[in-house]
C-alpha cells in the first residue's frame, strides 16, 4: 500500500549510513581542508615584497581559515570516535591533482599569485547552486560535500542517538583554551549534534557565505575588525574585479566598494 504523508521516509542522501562511514568522510574532510594549503601558500609566497599588500591579506585570511576548517573537521572526527591523520601519503602526492574525492573535471595546480591563480580560486570555493543535493562522494562543490556528511550526521544521530554517535573523548578537543587563534571565525568544540552542526557551518559559511545566497560570513575580517567579512569565493571576486564588497552588494550585484589596487 502507497504511504501516508505521515510514512514517509526522508531519503538518504549517499553513503553515510554507519558510522564508520562518517569518520572515513571526517577523514576526507580533513585531507580536503589540508590540500588547499599549498596552492594559497605558493601564491602567496611567489608575491613580489612590498606589492599587492591587499591582496596578500586576501590569500592570508582564506589560508588562515582554511587551517581553521581542518582543525573543526579533526575536532569533529574526534567527537564521533574516530582518529585523525595527517601522514597518510596521499595528502603528500604532488600537483596538479584533482581534490580528494571529487569529480574528475578540474585539476589543482601550484600556481604563482596571477589571475589565473584566482581564477582557480575561484573554482576551488565555487558556491553551492540553489537546490543541488548533497553529494558524498565525486562532488562538485565542498558545499554539497559538508551537506553530506551534515545529512549523514543527522541520519545517524535520528537512528543511533546522540550518545552513540559523539563517543568520543572531549579531551582530545582543539578548544580556545588549547589553541591561540588569531584569524577570523572561532574554534568550535563538538560534544553533540548542536555543536557539530556549528562545526560544519562555520566551514561552508566561511567558503561559500551564510545559506549559500549571502556574500557575508557572519565575521569580521581578521586584518579590519571594523570591516564584515565576505566568504572566501567572495573576497577571491574582488581581486579578480578589483573592487571590495560593500553593504548592500549581493552576488548578483558583484562589488561596488572601493577600488583595490593590483599589480599583476
């Protein structure tokens, strides 16, 4: 017999169904947050000294935050059971690669600071299309990857419950206490579902903006506290067009702020 409105049963969304499945995409989390590292550092190293200040705060603030994301995906890890690493050999393969688990259509390469440089950028933290599904495996965005294992974490927690799913030891939580961080956004440790959700928030917000529609993340920017910040693939908009975002701008609207001076 056909089910009722009330019977029925929200579809799953990939793999995620166990939990040791969570902490192998935890993993993947953490060796993703980890790959961009290079590809930021080498356009910001191979910036000529005393130009492009501008955009060296840019590439700085994203980079800073993206080492903030892996420690929130450890911290996550950490809280359902799991044991991060960070000497597996894979995350030492050379580039140009594709990004873990991803779809095979875009290679990372060490690019020096240049156009193309941000306009792989620009790639890397693509937002999120409106109505796309979460994807666990060979994603098109990070965004539908961390909606995944978002999916997953509330799937687990609904049939499992909470107490079964974060059995982790708090004590191998990254938290202020731990850790001096001085970029923007905030660590977050995670004991439970609320604070796991934080978690993951915080990284697609940071990359892609608050509910995918926004140029915002919610903090300030770590070089001008008096300034909002705008996600990652935002602040990699304004070097390409050379303006900064200012209240009012959306994404449709691109930036009409101040001008940022460049030197290619």
């Amino acid at each position: 017999m056909p089910r009722t409105a009330s019977q029925q049963v929200t579809p799953s969304f990939g793999p995620i169904a166990t939990l040791e499945s969570l902490r192998e995409h935890l993993q993947w989390a953490i060796e993703l947050e980890h790959f961009t590292l290079p590809p930021y550092l080498c356009a910001l190293y191979s910036r000529e000294p005393n130009r492009n200040a501008e955009a060296a705060e840019v590439v700085s603030s994203v980079l800073v935050e993206e080492m903030l994301h892996m420690t929130l995906a450890a911290n996550l890890l950490n809280a359902v059971g799991g044991m991060p690493r960070i000497d597996r050999f894979r995350m030492l393969a050379p580039y140009p690669r594709c990004m873990p688990h991803a779809d095979r259509s875009f290679e990372v390469s060490l690019l020096p600071f240049s156009p193309e440089a941000v306009e792989q950028f620009l790639r890397i933290e693509q937002p999120t299309a409106t109505g796309a599904i979460p994807e666990s495996d060979d994603y098109k965005t990070i965004g539908q990857f961390y909606d995944a294992i978002r999916h997953g974490l509330r799937e687990l927690c609904a049939r499992l419950g909470e107490a079964s799913v974060f059995c982790g030891a708090f004590t191998r939580q990254v938290t202020d206490d731990t850790l001096r961080y001085g970029g923007s956004g905030r660590i977050i440790a995670v004991r439970d579902l609320p604070t796991a959700l934080a978690a993951l928030n915080e990284i697609v917000e940071q990359g892609e903006g608050a509910t995918h529609v926004q140029v915002w993340d919610g903090d300030h920017d770590m070089f001008h506290p008096e300034r909002k910040e705008v996600a990652h693939y935002y602040r990699f908009q304004e070097l390409k067009l050379g303006r900064r975002y200012r209240r009012g701008d959306t994404p449709q609207s691109g930036p009409t702020g101040d001008l940022i001076a460049i030197d290619w």
